[in-house]
C-alpha cells in the first residue's frame, strides 16, 4: 500500500512502511475476542520496512 503524502509529493519521499489492512485485519479479530469475552495476550506486529523512492540518494559531497 502507497503512502499517499509519500508519493504525492515530488521528488517521492523515503519513508518507513507496513501492511495496514493486514495490522487491521489483525487487530479487528482481537476486538472481536474481546467482545465475545475471550482474554487476549499479545501480538507480535511485523516489522517496518524501508520504501526507498526519489528522495532517497547520495550524501552531499563534503565543500
């Protein structure tokens, strides 16, 4: 899923990532469990990732 902020602007910025609709998906059933009086523990998310785009480049050369 693209950040929209991310690749609206120009150049396309670097930013740090994850699958939304899978966290939402995941956090929906805890909810449900909850409801129906289930005791729930933790949850172990995935780990962000790096979403390199245009913005991303070189360091500037030392003056």
């Amino acid at each position: 899923m693209k950040l929209a902020l991310s690749t609206a602007a120009y150049p396309n910025l670097t930013a740090m990532g994850r699958d939304v609709v899978d966290t939402g998906k995941q956090a929906a059933e805890l909810l449900l469990k909850l409801i129906d009086g289930e005791r729930v523990g933790h949850l172990m998310e995935e780990p962000y990732e790096l979403r390199a785009r245009a913005s991303t480049g070189p360091a500037p050369a030392a003056e």
